[in-house]
C-alpha cells in the first residue's frame, strides 16, 4: 500500500483545500511539494489524528474500523455496496456542488478527509481497484482503532460422527471407463447426459463419470469421436502407482480449461450461449480460500462459506461485479446482486468441497447426524497438491487378492493393480459391484471378443494364474481349454412361449403366411417360440385372421 504522502501527491489543490478545511488547519501558502509535505505531517501527528477520529460519524468510524481489519484495503466495490457510495465528480462538479458538506455515505465522508485512497492493484482475476488506508496512517490507526474483529474461522473441537473418508476410487471409475471405451468406443459423449446402464452400475462414483470423460479427453488418454483409448497413454495412467494416477486427476480438474464447476450446479441455469464466469479463475478462487486452512483439522462447511461472503465475496468476480451475469433459478427468476451470493458463489464453494475435492481424494467430508444438515470437511494430505504439484503424496495400495472361483466368476476388490482388471474386463463379462468388490464371469462371447482384439486364451490363462492367490481352478483350466479347442458350444437367449389349447391352433397359426414369419421354432404340437419383439406383431396378424391371442402376463 501508498504512503499518505505518496496518497496525497495525487490530489489537485481543490481536493487538498477541502482535506484541510475538515481537519481544522488552513492550506500551507508552500509550493506544490511543500504543501503536502506539510499536510501529511500535520495529519500523522497524534494529537491531530485523534481529534478527528473522535469527530467522525459512528457509521465513518465502522467502515474505516472495518477496512483496517481486513487489512487496510478492501476491494472499491465491496466497499460502496456495503457502506454506500462514493460519486465520480470533476473538479468543477465538485466545487459548486460541495458534496463534503453533505456527505452521501461513510465513505465520502473517509475520502474528502484524506483517510482513504483509492489505487488499483493487480488480482487472480485481473486488475481491480482497491481503497486502503495509507500504510502510515493504517500503523498510527491500529494503535487507536478498537478491536472488535470478528473471530477468525476456528476448527472444531471434535470429529463429526459420521465421517465420509476420500478415496482413491477415481482412479478405478477411469479404469472402468477405459475398459468400456476399449470393449466398445462410445459414438459421443455429452457432459449434460449419463453414461448408458452397462457402464454406470460399474462406477463407484457415478457422479464422477462427466468430469472422467473431460478430464481424460483433455490429458488426451482418450480420442474421438468415436471416444477411444489412446494405447501409450492409457497404459501409462493404468499402469501407473496410484498414487500418480490421482495426482494426475486432481491436477487435471485443477487445470482443466473446459470443465466449469458452476456450470454443472443443478439448480442454476445461464440463458445465454457462453456461461459468464471464467472456469478456471472460479476455481483457483475456491482453491485460494482453502489455502490457509490447516490440513487435518475439521471445519464447518456453513461457517467457512459465511466466512467468504463477509470478507471476501468476490473471489470469482473481476471488479466485484454482482449484476451483469444473467443466471436464473430453476422457476427463471434471475439470480443478480450480491443478495443472491449464497445461491451462486456460495453454492460453487459448497460444490467444490463436496463434489471434485471428495471424489478426487483431497477432502474428507463429515456430518453431525444422518438427518440434520451440519456439513464440516477436512483437507487430506493429498490436497497439497493443489498448492504444490511437485509436494509427495503416498495413497495406500490395497493388498486384497482376486479370486477366482470354479464356477467362472472372478471377484476382483477395488484397488488392485488398475492394469490387470483392465485386462479381465476386456475378456470376462461384466456382472456387478458391490462392497467395493467388482464381480465378473468368464463366457464364450467376452473370450471370443477378446480373441478378436489379439488376446490368445493361453494370454488369458497367464493373466488369470499371476494374478489368483493359488493354483487356477481346474474346472476354469478345462473351460478355457475346451473353448480354445471347440468354441462356443451353449447360449442363452431369451423368448417368449406361445402355448395354444389344441394343435389345430397352431396348425393354423402355422399355415398362414402373416403369422407364421413370428414362429421362431416350434416346440411341441401346441408350443412355439416367439421372439420378444414379435409378439405384438404376431398379436395383430392372428387378430386380422380372427384369431385373438393373450399378450404376455396375462392371468390365465
């Protein structure tokens, strides 16, 4: 910050009259130099300074005791849209208008007496315009002012009882996506839309799977349309330790240039073509509010977010500006104006924390009660990689061991080796996840599929023995031997049986061209097989014969 000298010397001799005539001191008859010499040394004298601290209105005195304790400066709109404006004027305006003699807010009156200059300075969000109090005058008044700061943002003294630790399980939804994308390349993919039912029972984080995509779009281990992996890079991030592969997401979404945090909230919507806020600048805000935040310690998550509206409510506006962004509710009311901050910059810190940070393993989350909305987080140590990307981390890896049972089935615990689930899900069939346990099944199909990308059986079969606990059970050693030898032997497929009372019914049924196509197989003299897609058309080409046929489910 500017001296009072350095503040002053800017000022026209009018400005530098008016100063005077409020502390109760006539204008030196000096040069120019000389003359604000003089006028800083009379303001920084003690005597001087008290008695006008003591003149000043209450609501002055509040406002210059608020932009000391944030500092000695505080951003110039924050400033005028909680304590009142400050009019642009000429000097001319000025002069025939005197607006020191009827003051239009707190802050005009700290202005014409010299107490506040204004200057701008350069920000995370570009330049902006700051009032501070000169850096001399700021000293003498920390030694007069009251302190009735507010108590900075303290920790909780306890452990929430129920706590929501951070995973690594990112880096498994990736690998899960890798392998669907390597089965079968998606033809596209839409931020706004899920991912289709096969893929999203896979995820542990379903919530994840947009900013997977982006983010492995971006790191360009992913290539499309149609959206496939990249072979060198995604057997780098697979193969990767762990602990690599979630610093690569985590600073991924920190430097991400086309995921927007604010874009994805539900409950805002932006009715032009480009959302107004700068993804990055939005983000590396939230992140420079946590920054100071000690990691380890608990913190309420309401608490820190009305922290930010008091003291610093602009960390993703240039210019402190709340009106300009045309933003609406889900019923289209628009959402302008800084009494609207809890709706939309408050609603980005909360989603931060809570989304990208707890799913990318650097904020554990916790609550009071299962029912009562009290929200604290924590910063884990891998959240100093935001502040530091070259910092080491360590996350644990699992030891658990895949199992593979003589039925074909083969579970596989979350957080094995990414490389060899990756390669089991390219030759087995996907079953489910539950219990941080991913289940899948050995079939013809899936090993002929994995025939086809260049996966002999005995590859498999090597795979399978490095990575059970003992010998591979010697019903799957058949199986697989059986295949390589024969191939697909049985399927399953699914149809409907149609079953007439008499086999004249079916007799007829058959005759006729219209109806006949719908017959698959016949079973017996009065069963067929219908294909489950047939059988309205079947339905309809009996009843245009004068034959009625119930559709499946009925009560018989």
């Amino acid at each position: 910050m500017r001296s009072l000298l350095h503040t002053l010397e800017d000022q026209d001799t009018g400005y530098l009259r008016i100063l005077c005539e409020l502390w109760g001191f006539d204008l030196p008859q000096d040069s120019d130099r000389s003359v604000v010499d003089e006028i800083t040394l009379t303001m920084l004298n003690r005597n001087a300074l008290d008695e006008l601290l003591d003149s000043l209105p209450d609501a002055a005195k509040q406002t210059l005791e608020g932009i000391a304790q944030a500092g000695g400066r505080m951003a110039l709109p924050d400033l005028v849209r909680d304590h009142g404006e400050l009019r642009e004027m000429g000097t001319g305006k000025r002069d025939r208008e005197q607006p020191w003699r009827n003051p239009a807010s707190p802050v005009e009156v700290l202005w014409y007496r010299g107490l506040i200059g204004r200057a701008f300075a350069d920000t995370p969000q570009g330049p902006q315009e700051f009032a501070y109090i000169p850096i001399d005058l700021l000293q003498m008044l920390s030694e007069t002012l009251p302190d009735s700061s507010a108590p900075s943002l303290s920790p909780l003294m306890q452990d929430p009882k129920h706590v929501f630790l951070s995973t690594s399980a990112a880096v498994d939804d990736a690998t899960t996506l890798l392998a669907a994308m390597r089965g079968t390349p998606f033809p596209s993919f839409e931020l706004s839309q899920k991912p289709g039912p096969t893929v999203e029972q896979f995820l542990l984080i379903p919530s994840l799977h947009n900013l997977l995509l982006t983010l492995l779009q971006e790191t360009l281990i992913i290539e499309g349309p149609p959206w496939t992996p990249n072979p060198e890079r995604a057997r780098a991030f697979i193969d990767a330790p762990r602990s690599q592969a979630i610093r690569d997401l985590l600073l991924a979404w920190k430097n991400s240039v086309t995921w927007n945090d604010l874009a994805v909230l539900p409950h805002i919507l932006c009715n032009t073509d480009v959302w107004p806020n700068d993804p990055g600048l939005s983000r590396q805000g939230v992140l420079d509010l946590l920054q100071p935040l000690k990691r380890g310690l608990w913190w309420d998550l309401n608490d820190f977010v009305e922290q930010i509206r008091q003291t610093y409510p602009a960390f993703q506006r240039p210019g402190g500006d709340f009106d300009s962004w045309y933003l609406q509710n889900q019923s289209g009311i628009f959402l302008h104006g800084i009494e609207n901050w809890n709706m939309v910059d408050g609603a980005l810190i909360r989603s931060v924390i809570t989304g990208p940070l707890h799913w990318l393993g650097a904020v554990d989350l916790g609550q009071e009660s299962q029912s009562a909305s009290k929200p604290s987080f924590r910063l884990t140590s891998v959240s100093a990689l935001l502040f530091d990307p070259n910092v080491a981390v360590h996350v644990e890896e699992p030891d658990k061991a895949i199992v593979i049972h003589p039925d074909g089935r083969i579970t596989v615990p979350r957080g094995v080796n990414g490389a060899v689930r990756y390669q089991i899900a390219r030759f087995s069939h996907w079953v489910s996840v539950e219990n941080d346990q991913y289940e899948y099944r050995l079939t013809p199909s899936t090993l002929q599929r994995a025939r086809a990308q260049g996966l002999s059986h005995q590859h498999i079969r090597t795979i399978l023995e490095k990575t059970c606990e003992s010998s591979l059970p010697r019903p799957v050693d058949l199986a697989l031997t059986r295949w390589a030898e024969r191939g697909t032997e049985a399927y399953i497929k699914q149809y409907w049986i149609l079953r007439v009372q008499s086999p004249d019914v079916l007799e007829m049924l058959r005759s006729k061209k219209s109806t006949n196509r719908y017959l698959k197989e016949i079973l017996s003299s009065t069963t067929a097989i219908v294909q489950p897609s047939d059988w309205p058309k079947l339905q309809a080409a009996a009843a245009r014969l004068g034959f009625l046929i119930d559709p499946p489910g009925s009560t018989q």
